[in-house]
C-alpha cells in the first residue's frame, strides 16, 4: 500500500474512533449527571444533541463567523442563545435560524448587536459563571436542592439560569446569584412545576 493512501486510510480510522470515543464519553458522562439532574437521560443526550444542531444551524451561515460569539445552552428542549452578534440583521438571523431546528420548543435569543467580546471579558464570563456556581453550593436551608441542577451561563456581565427547579428554589437561586461580585443582572429561564417558566 502506498504511503500516502496508508495514511489516508488511518486518519479515516482515526476520526471514526474518535467519534466513537466521544460519544461513549458523552453516554457516560449524560448518566453521571442524571443522578442529580430532574432530567432523564434521554432529555440531557436530546439536550446535547440539539445544542450540535443549533451550533450547526447557525455556523451554516457565512455571516456567523469569527466576528461572532454566540453561547448556545438547551434545557428541556428550551435553547438559549447568548453573546455577541455584531447587529441587528446577524441577532434576527440567528433566531430565525435557531427556530427552525427541530426540537426547539422554546427559543430564548439574548444575543447583543455588538462587537464581539474580546478575551478578556470572555474569560471574566467563564470566571464569573464559576463563582455564581460556587455561590449556589452555599444554598443548603432548602430539603433536596441540589446547585447542580441549575444550568449559569454568563455573557457581558449577565448571568442566565436555566433548570427545572422548585419556586422556592428559583427564589434562592436568584438571591444567591445577585451576591456574587460582577453580577450585572440576571435573568431566569427556569422551568416551573407549576407554570413552566418564570
């Protein structure tokens, strides 16, 4: 066999492993967290997938490129999109894009006509949703909740909460969050037993 076609064939063997591998790992990694999450399994993998199919939606577009930061979330089939998307024509198509995935049942488009965040603040949004998490550890005078089940994501300062949580809970949850330093605002996407959103 010659060299060239030697390598083609196992860069071709390669990219089917790890595709293997990754979905082995993202099985494994679905259960471990339905232990806390209210979700089934199958609705966290859904949730995943649709989080691809969005991502794959969207970058379908040449005008989704690099000038863009666009953080794609699902929740029970409820998809959030958050960060920058240089104006308006480029934020309206990406929710129209969005939308017509199937398995959106719910579209939640917060992204800004701006420029793009640079490093620095993408790196304080990581930073910032790490310490939101963290200062939901500290809930413990709730029977039964767990912070894990509560889904931060952060962008230009504000902190968006997904999860299907008690009121109580969401009560607590927000409290806790606009404690934490560098908190702009927050907006709650949660999902109520009792009415489905808040």
């Amino acid at each position: 066999m010659k060299p060239m076609i030697r390598l083609l064939v196992v860069a071709v063997l390669a990219s089917q492993l790890s595709a293997c591998a990754a979905l082995i790992i993202g099985g494994v990694a679905a259960t471990g967290m339905a232990v806390h999450d209210r979700r089934s399994v199958g609705t966290i993998v859904d949730d995943n997938v649709l989080e691809v199919r969005v991502r794959d939606a969207l970058y379908r577009h040449e005008q989704f490129n690099d000038e863009v930061r666009i953080k794609i979330n699902a929740y029970n089939g409820w998809v959030l999109l958050a960060g920058e998307a240089v104006n308006e024509e480029r934020v309206a198509l990406a929710g129209r894009a969005a939308a017509n995935v199937p398995g959106v049942s719910r579209l939640f488009n917060e992204l800004a006509p701006e420029e793009r965040a640079g490093p620095g603040l993408s790196t304080s949004d990581r930073w910032l949703s790490t310490r939101v998490n963290g200062s939901l550890t500290r809930i413990r005078d709730l029977p039964g909740f767990d912070a894990t089940r509560v889904k931060v994501v952060s962008a230009r300062g504000i902190v968006y909460l997904m999860g299907e949580v008690s009121r109580a809970e969401a009560e607590a949850v927000v409290a806790r969050a606009r404690t934490v330093r560098g908190v702009e605002r927050v907006v709650t996407l949660f999902q109520l037993p009792d009415d489905g959103a808040s």
